[in-house]
C-alpha cells in the first residue's frame, strides 16, 4: 500500500491543492512555506500520537487569506494488497484503491470518511482504522534522552522476546550473578568508614524521632539494590576503546536518536499493521558528508513509505528528480510545483546524468536563480552583487555556472521546479560550415533562440520567432563579406532587445571584452601591466578563473568598488535577478 495523493483544502497556507507522492518523497522549500502544515495534513489522518482535542483544530487552522469556514484533507491510497487493510475496509476498497477525508468547519465539528471513490465516501466512527493503518512521525525537535527514557523499556522487552531458549536461560544466570554482585557492591560501600559514618547522627536522630525507627538504618547505596530495576534504568553512553564517554555532541545525539528510532520500527514490524514514516529536517547539526551519509541510510532502512522535509542540497542530492516534491508561495498561497511527484520532473533532469549531485540540488531551495557561462562569470557576478549591495543569501538567490553542463539542463530545472531564473550568455562571433562554405555568425544569438524556442515560447504565433524565421539568414556572412551589408548587427540588436524581455542577457561579446569596454578599462591595464587593449584581452582571456579572482582581490586592496558599474549594461542581470526576488516575496 502506499499514499498515492493528499488533496487539501482551506488548511492553513493551502488553499486547493493536490499533491503526488512516491515511495520515497523529499519535500522542499522556504522556510514558513508549508511543509510541516502538509505533514501536520497527514497525521490528522494517520498519526495516533493526536488527541481528539488535536483533531478539533481551532480558527487559526483555517485559510485567512481565503477566509476558509471549512477543511477537507483527501488521500487516495493504492496498490492496496495487505489482509489487516482489507479487513478493516472491508466494502470500501476498490481495484486496490480507497479514498479517506477528514472534513471540519468552524460551526461543527470533525468528521472521517472512507469510500472506494470521492462521490461514495460514507461518514465512520473516528478514525477507526489506526490498529490497522498509522502514520509514524519524527518532528525536527528531537531529544534523544526524552525519546530513550519512553521507549527504553520497550527495546529491551522486544529484543528479550526475540531470544532463543538457550540464550533466555544464560541471561537468567547471568542475572543472578550481578544481583550477588550488586548486594556485595553495596555492602561494600556501607563499610566505607566515611560511608557509615556520615549517617551516624542521622540514623540516632530517627531513633529518637520515632519508636518505628528504631532498628532501621538509613543507608547511602548505589541507585538500584535490584537487578531488575537496574537493568530497566540503564542510561545511554558512548563507548570507545575501554572508555565510557558521555554523549553530548547535537549532531551524534541525532545520529543515535536515528539509527535508535529506525531500529524500534524494524522491531515493530508486523503483517497485522501498516506503517509509513515521516521525519522533518533529519539533517540537522550534520555536516554535508554525514547528511549525503544519512539520506541514503534512511532510503535504504525502510521497503514502506517515507516522507523527508528539508532544507539540505545534500539530503536532496541523494533522492531521484521525480521524488522531490517543491512548495513554494504565490498570492500568499501554497502551491506545489507540476503537482507535486512528476515524472515530467524526471525528464527535464535526465540531462544531467551522472552529474546530478549537492551543486546542482542548491537549485532547489533558491528564490531565483542566475546562470552564467562558467566560474569566472560566477566570480565577478557574485562580488559585483556584493558591491551593489545585493545581498543573494538573503535573497535566496544563487549564481550558478554552466559550465561543462550548458544552459539548457539547469532552466529544463528552472521551469520545472517553478523556480524564476535568469541567463547571460556570451556572443562572440565563431565559425560554422554550410555545404562546405565557411560562414560567421554570433553564437550568442543562435544560442538564445535555441534556448526561447525549446524552452520559453508557449506560441506558434510568437513574433520573436517569426521574425527569426524571416530573418536568420542575416545571422551569417562570409569572412570576407561586410556584416552591415547582410544587416546581421541589426538582427543582434533586435534579438538581444527582445529576449531580455524573457531575463536572457546577451553580452556584446564575453565578458572579458565587455569588462574591458566599462569604467574598469584603466584599472584592467593596471592589474595586468599592458598598455594596449590587445595585449590586456589576451591575457584576461587566458586562465580567466584564475586572473579573475587575483583581480578582485587587487580592487580590494585599493579599495576600488565594482559599484561604479551600477549603470552598465553589465549589472542589469543582478539588478533584474534583485526585482525578481522582490517580485517573488510580495506575492
């Protein structure tokens, strides 16, 4: 069985929204987005830790912005194959397939239904079917020593029970053993003289207190004088070598409370009960290594169904595209991306292959997104942004290079996910051959209409591509024919015009021959020693990662600041990829 749909309605930050999930579903997004309410949304219906009173939900719980008087939460569950299921629905299940609701209002009060489609669904008892169906919940707030002291006891039990005979009846003497031991321990300590003595006049004052007192002593002992209590009040610690070492640490108490939570639900497994799991942020006070480390530990723990909130790149490096449901805020609303587990969202991602990993997963949890050609774009671009006082983490916005990848993957990424994004290109003019004639053409062009047509334009009518159509030819001319004579500038005018109304940036060549072109001329010859333009572009353009990072270091020591570049065509990226965000956050 598995959870195919939630569909909620009027719930705090929802209004009408369904959701798809997978076996294994990672859900993402801003913080105060949603994901903990869509959490909350299922264990209204499957979490027996939840009171009635907890069920009843008070106005808050409604959608203000909708003015919502009423709840619904809808799941669809299918491939429903267990006995201890069909059991308890019996007459509700259909090919495998069932529908459960919780309804609410303001005026009323909370109500199950269940039915082998919406339009039968039948009022029930309660949530009748907890014994059979339940929800196990991990929030982000986790105590180990609180969750050991609760469950403690019932580790212990389960794992006397699995015990084979032979091993039962070692224990047993065993135990007999440390109980001889524990009463010698504590005689032993009685005869401490500075033991004994120290509840001398305690011992004489109860005496002379009280005539039941007399002949009884009052003892310093060790905390448990029986086995069996002291067996059931162990305390976690943590060993290493022939050392007991305190635990302490957040990141290891998480580790243990982990690797301890997963281990009482593979005790718990039964074929009289189906469980599915959901844990919010298991990432928390880990390094990137140990998070990649406890994503695939805990896809791997579990056959039955899971739901993972985060806000990690590295938890979500380890999970495939079309098992990631994005939230994400409109009009004060949350929506979730392609309706949530897409395979849609699978194919735009097959493009990166093998090459899907923490760097390109950042791309999920940002506002907006901006691409560039390659690690030296992504230098000047991420400290002309600091120097304009663009402050992308608290932006949520990332400067990614595509370098060795393309454009293409990363906005196939971008639209899938719902996530605004912007492109500057370089347009430098290169070489093509067509039936054996050798043309010239700016890249850059052909790059952008590539990318509008296959990924952008949404119209057979669109007058960006009709006039590519009529007027593509001007985009090629003989090295020895004048480009003005083919009209070929006019069309890179026009193009580069139009399709910045689509957030794609052209440079007038690369970035190189534009820097050269700004208020930075006098200082490039400077930190390069040249004198000539020529000599300074040859030598930008050779090791560019590397000249470009000794060159920002250089306008920082003598305090020379890219804000002089505010009104060049150079900064319009980041000042757009700013509105964007603005633009986002007011909706």
């Amino acid at each position: 069985m598995r959870i195919c749909w939630i569909r909620i309605e009027g719930f705090r930050n929802f209004d009408v929204e369904t959701i798809n999930f997978t076996d294994k579903t990672l859900i993402i997004g801003p913080n105060d987005v949603g994901k903990s309410n869509m959490i909350f949304a299922l264990r209204l219906l499957f979490d027996k830790s939840l009171s009635e009173k907890d069920l009843e939900l008070c106005n808050s719980d409604y959608n203000a912005y909708k003015k919502s008087d009423e709840i619904k939460i809808t799941v669809c569950l299918d491939k429903i194959k267990e006995d201890c299921l069909k059991s308890i629905f019996a007459g509700d299940i259909e090919n495998e397939s069932l529908i459960i609701q919780y309804r609410n209002s303001k005026v009323g009060e909370y109500s199950i239904f269940t039915g082998p489609i919406e339009k039968l669904i039948e009022q029930k008892t309660s949530r009748f079917y907890l014994k059979r169906l339940n929800l196990e919940y991990v929030n982000s707030n986790r105590d180990l020593f609180s969750f050991m002291k609760r469950i403690k006891v019932q580790l212990l039990e389960k794992s006397k029970d699995s015990l084979e005979a032979s091993q039962k009846e070692n224990d047993k003497s065993s135990i007999e053993i440390i109980q001889k031991s524990l009463n010698t321990l504590n005689n032993d300590i009685n005869n401490l003289n500075y033991i004994k003595n120290s509840l001398s006049v305690v011992n004489k004052e109860l005496s002379d207190l009280s005539i039941h007192s007399e002949g009884q002593t009052v003892k310093f002992t060790t905390e448990n004088n029986d086995v069996d209590d002291l067996l059931t009040d162990l305390e976690l610690s943590y060993s290493t070598k022939d050392c007991s070492l305190k635990i302490g640490g957040d990141g290891r108490n998480n580790q243990i409370f982990l690797a301890t939570w997963v281990s009482k639900q593979k005790l718990e497994r039964t074929l009289e009960r189906v469980t599915f799991f959901a844990i919010e942020e298991p990432e928390a006070h880990l390094h990137p290594h140990q998070q990649r480390k406890l994503s695939k530990y805990l896809l791997e723990s579990f056959d039955e169904q899971i739901f993972i909130t985060t806000h990690s790149p590295q938890i979500a490096s380890e999970f495939k595209p079309n098992n990631i449901v994005r939230l994400y805020c409109k009009n004060k609303l949350t929506k979730v991306a392609q309706g949530g587990c897409s395979k849609k969202i699978a194919i735009n991602f097959k493009d990166f292959g093998y090459r899907l990993n923490a760097i390109s997963s950042e791309v999920f949890f940002s506002s907006a997104v901006f691409l560039v050609e390659g690690p030296s774009e992504k230098l000047f671009y991420t400290a002309l942004a600091n120097d304009l006082s663009v402050d992308l983490d608290k932006y949520n916005a990332i400067i990614l290079a595509v370098d060795g990848v393309g454009f293409k993957p990363y906005i196939k990424i971008c639209k899938a996910l719902e996530i605004p994004f912007i492109m500057r290109t370089d347009n430098d003019i290169a070489k093509k051959s067509i039936k054996g004639v050798e043309y010239l053409y700016y890249s850059g062009v052909s790059r952008v209409i590539g990318i509008y047509k296959e990924l952008i334009s949404t119209s057979k009518q669109d007058t960006l591509l009709q006039y590519w159509k009529n007027n593509y030819k001007k985009n090629q001319w003989i090295p020895t024919q004048s480009k003005s004579s083919n009209d070929s500038d006019d069309l890179n005018s026009f193009i580069k015009k139009e399709i910045k109304k689509s957030d794609i940036f052209l440079s007038e060549v690369d970035l190189e021959n534009d820097l050269i072109a700004t208020n930075l001329h006098h200082n490039l010859l400077n930190f390069y020693k040249c004198k000539d333009t020529v000599l300074l572009l040859e030598r930008m353009q050779s090791r560019k990662a590397e000249y470009m990072l000794s060159f920002l270091e250089y306008l920082q020591q003598n305090n020379i600041s890219l804000s002089m570049l505010k009104n060049d065509p150079i900064s319009f990226p980041i000042i757009r990829l700013k509105e964007i965000v603005e633009e986002v956050a007011k909706q």
